[in-house]
C-alpha cells in the first residue's frame, strides 16, 4: 500500500521511509508471520533521559511509518527491569549522607530494590519507568511493553534459554570468534557464571541467589537431562534448581539479546552510538542468533548523543534533563520536531532555555506556512509528523498565543490567573481571549519555564507610578526616543509591529548604515535599559515588545510620563 502524499519519500524526513523500506525488505525476506517488529531498549537503573527518548522514538518513527503504509507492525519497548542494581546514581536526590544504606542492595535485580523513601512505587525499576511511560504517552508514543524480569520469570523465553544453555560450548566458541575477529572490540558476558567464553568451564547463565536475592554466584554443576543446576554464592548459601522451572537468573548479555530478538522476531532496532565499544555486544548476539538459534539479527540504526542547550547532559549533581522535565516547559510536537528532523547518526540539541521561545516562534511560523499551504514540502512533512502520532493530532492550545509572550506575562503577573487573563483579553479587541482555557497547555507550560528560571521574589513588578526624577532628568536624546517610541503606540498593536518600533527607535538615532553597527548597538542597549528602568525599576526583563503588548498602550503612556 503506497504511503499517503504527505509521507512521500521525496519530501522530509527521508531517513524514516528509507529505514521503513529496509524493514519491509527485510520483513518479507525472512518471510516471517506476524507484524514487523520494530524493538527498543531502555534500562532503568536512573533517571531515563533525552538520549534514551531517542532510541525510542526512532522505533517508534519506524512502525509508526510502517502503519501508515498498511503494514501490520508493533513497536516492541524492552524493559531492562532484571539487571543487577548498581548503586544510587546521584541527581535523583538520596541525601549523600544516605547513599550508602543502599549499598546493601547492590547486586540485587532492579525490580528487588526498594524504590526511594518518597516515592509510592513499587520498586527501584518502576519508580524510573512511570515517568518515561507518562511522557511516551504524552509525545504520542505506543508500544507493548516487554518486561526483562517477567520474560525470565514468566516462562517465556524458557525453552531458547535451555537451548542456550544445552549449547554453551558453541556459544563460547562464537564469542570467543568474535574476540578475535579484526576491529571486533573485547567483549565480556557480564552475567556469565564461570569461565570465559571459549573455555571448557563457559557457562551462560548465572542465576540470582535465593537467600540474598545477589548476583555473586557460580554454578558448580550442570545437568543437561534433568536440567539441574547447582550454584554457590558468595553469601555462604549453596542450592540445586532444575533450570526448566527456574525463573530467578540472567543469560550472558549477548546471549540474551539474541534470546529477546529471536522470541520478538525482531526486525528493526536502533542502538546507541559508543565510542568506546562500538557495538561488539551487538555484533556478537548476531552471531548467536544466527548460529545457535538459526534467526537473523536485526536491521538497526545507530543514533548520537542528544544535547541540551544551556546545559550538559549531566550536571553537577547528576541530574539529566529527562522527557518529563522537558515536556513540563514544551508542547509534545515540539519536543518529537528535533526527533523526527534529524537522522539517527545526527547529534542535536534540544532546547530548553532562552532559545525555547525562538523554538516556538518558528513552529508557530511553520504551522501558519503549512495552513496556507506555503511550506516547503520537507518541512510540511516535518511538521506533520511531529504534530499528530498514531493517526491523531497531539494535543493543542485553541489560541496558540506566542509562548514568549505568555511567558512575559506570566513573569509580570506573578502567575496570577485573574491578571493575566485581564492583560491578554485586550490583545485582539474582535477576538478577545475570554478564558484561559484557550492557552492551555502553552499557558501553563510558560508558567512552569518562568517558574524554573526566575524564583517568584525575583520576578519584575511593574511600577505603580511614573519615575518622576528620573524623567525630569533626562536628556534632550533621550526624550526624543521616548517620544518617538510614543507616537508610534497607537499605530502598532500587534506583537511584530510593536518589535519593529522598539528596534526602529535606536535606528534613527545610531543611523541606519551598516558602518554603523556598533553605535546601533549601544543605542539598543542603552534604549532598552531605559525603558526597564522607566517601567520595571529594574535595568532587564521581559521581551520589551511582549512587556509593551502587556502593558497597553495606556499604561506604558502614564509610565513614561506622556
């Protein structure tokens, strides 16, 4: 089924459909029933970030592309919920001084940790996945879930983890293959119970200990009849289980990949670029999958870092910049844009501080294009495929205001529903705003980035009365910009005539030629810094055309003692 007009592939985002055509080729190769798997993986060990969202979405990107052509296809999303626990990262905020009360669950599978003291999850795992779950149904994002912990426990990849096991030597042998293969990095088996791979001793399977619920265990013995496995732990405690009913253990890494691939039959996944070790994991599964379990590795995607402007991925503290934090300052289109903009191997930045609100403008500018049909084509297809998810548009404010605006007036307001509506309700006389319900989500996603930027006793009050001595002491220059500002008021209402004027009036004093860059300059500042302190008694603030939109034409008039 051909795709519709505004998937075509000539047109934007062309890496989604060429990586939908690679999976439908390969989908009808294998000649495999079922839908076409499109798989990602997420471990929640921490917190789940902007770079881990990317693995995401470009599964997502692909099945969702897949569905639109007529192809039955899932996006599959692996929990890592069963690896050991490691430690509390920092930045989720345990007090320092506690951080060793949970070294005792090191070792422990993620699902058996407690999860923080103030959070009313279940475990470690969950309290780390619910909010990723929130923000992926938030940006539109389906999937079906597949839980590391209950695919072990379950049954479910039982028999392919005895075949493992029953061919130990020919897994060892293949990795030990891949070990020396040139330009294949080292690769371990993080989970292995004994020997390395390749020797007689390799066994791929370590089983967590019943007594402590940790990962430091051995296996002793194996039976490949009965399936009983005798394992010691470092603990002191000693156990025979049948493996055919154990449901407690991890497979070697590669092992498991190959595991998880072939039960899914997945066909597509993307993976995380590393420096370090450009996927020998990955390397090495395929191998075992093809080998032991006669199934193909999947067509993948290698995706690069995602940044954050105005800060690193990680700071100080630990903290990452996670979906959820992002999606509490920008709507869900536009936080998919950079997603859906930018090939996997393309690094790219997000951003979440000032350069938010020129975000914003340009997609508000791309969805006007779009409604009147002058968009490029590339970008049209960008728009909409950021705009609506699973065959519905995402969530959208009835009256998009711009976002720069809204965030000024939240800032001058002091978030105060009444006052704000009173200063917006004026913008359009035909149309005014009647009820704050026309902004949401903007409004209140303005109002969370104020909040986080500029604490509530820092924000700007705007004066009650004219600064009297300061304008009896102005000079004749500065007079004359102010009068100039304010005949121009009643001419210029909107949002963009009013920016026009704040920048024309230090024109006309700086000049307008271009030799003349550096005096334009200090006009503008020194302009600027005029009009705050006349209307804020403050040097900054808000966008000055924003502010003035704000404050009516009436207002600004008293202020500057006209």
């Amino acid at each position: 089924m051909a795709s519709p007009p505004w998937l075509a592939r000539d047109t934007g985002a062309a890496w989604i459909s060429r990586l939908a055509d690679e999976a439908v080729a390969e989908a009808g190769r294998r000649a495999q029933d079922g839908p076409v798997v499109c798989a990602s993986r997420l471990t929640p060990s921490g917190p789940l970030h902007l770079g881990d969202l990317r693995e995401v979405m470009t599964s997502h990107l692909v099945a969702e592309e897949l569905r639109h052509r007529g192809h039955d296809s899932v996006h599959v999303l692996f929990w890592y919920d069963f690896e050991r626990f490691g430690g509390a990262p920092s930045g989720i905020g345990v007090p320092a001084g506690t951080r060793r009360a949970w070294n005792e669950h090191i070792g422990k599978p993620l699902t058996s940790v407690p999860s923080p003291p103030w959070s009313a999850y279940l475990n470690w795992a969950y309290y780390f996945e619910e909010p990723m779950i929130a923000a992926l149904a938030d940006l539109g994002v389906t999937f079906r879930g597949a839980s590391q912990e209950r695919l072990y426990a379950s049954g479910a990849v039982r028999e392919r983890v005895l075949v493992a096991v029953r061919e130990r030597a020919r897994i060892g042998a293949a990795l030990a293959r891949h070990r020396t293969d040139p330009g294949a990095a080292a690769t371990g088996s993080g989970t292995t119970s004994g020997a390395e791979a390749g020797s007689p001793g390799y066994f791929p399977y370590r089983p967590y200990c019943s007594a402590c619920d940790r990962d430091p265990t051995t296996v002793t013995s194996y039976d490949d009849e009965t399936t009983a496995l005798a394992y010691t732990c470092a603990c002191g405690h000693a156990e025979t289980v049948r493996l055919a009913e154990h449901g407690r253990g991890r497979l070697a890494h590669e092992v498991e990949l190959a595991v998880f691939w072939a039960h899914e039959g997945v066909v597509f996944e993307p993976s995380r670029f590393s420096p370090a070790s450009p996927g020998p994991s990955l390397a090495a599964a395929g191998r075992i999958i093809r080998e032991v379990f006669n199934g193909e590795r999947p067509l993948g995607a290698v995706h690069a870092p995602v940044c954050v402007s105005g800060m690193a991925r990680k700071d100080r503290s630990g903290r990452v910049p996670t979906p959820a934090a992002a999606l509490a300052v920008m709507d869900p289109p536009l936080l998919r844009l950079p997603y859906v903009r930018h090939r996997p191997e393309q690094p790219f930045t997000i951003a979440l501080g000032r350069e938010l609100q020129r975000a914003y403008d340009e997609w508000d500018a791309l969805a006007r294009e779009v409604a009147d049909g002058t968009a490029e084509p590339a970008e049209a297809v960008a728009y909409r495929r950021s705009a609506g998810a699973t065959g519905r548009p995402l969530p959208a404010p009835p009256r998009p205001l711009p976002y720069h605006l809204l965030a000024s007036v939240v800032n001058i307001t002091a978030g105060d529903g009444g006052r704000i509506l009173r200063v917006l309700h004026d913008l359009n006389p035909g149309d005014p705003v009647a009820s704050l319900d026309e902004l949401w989500p903007r409004l209140d996603r303005a109002a969370h980035w104020i909040a986080g930027r500029i604490p509530a006793g820092h924000r700007p009050r705007i004066r009650e009365t004219p600064a009297t001595g300061l304008l009896s002491s102005l000079g004749a220059a500065e007079r004359a910009s102010l009068r100039h500002l304010l005949d121009g008021l009643d001419e210029n209402r909107s949002l963009d005539d009013l920016t026009a004027l704040v920048y024309g009036v230090p024109k006309l004093q700086a000049g307008s030629t271009a030799d003349a860059a550096p005096e334009l300059k200090a006009a503008q500042r020194a302009f600027f810094a005029l009009l705050y302190t006349l209307l804020l008694g403050c040097d900054s603030g808000p966008r000055l055309p924003a502010l003035l939109l704000a404050l009516g034409p009436d207002r600004v008039r008293r202020l500057l003692g006209a």
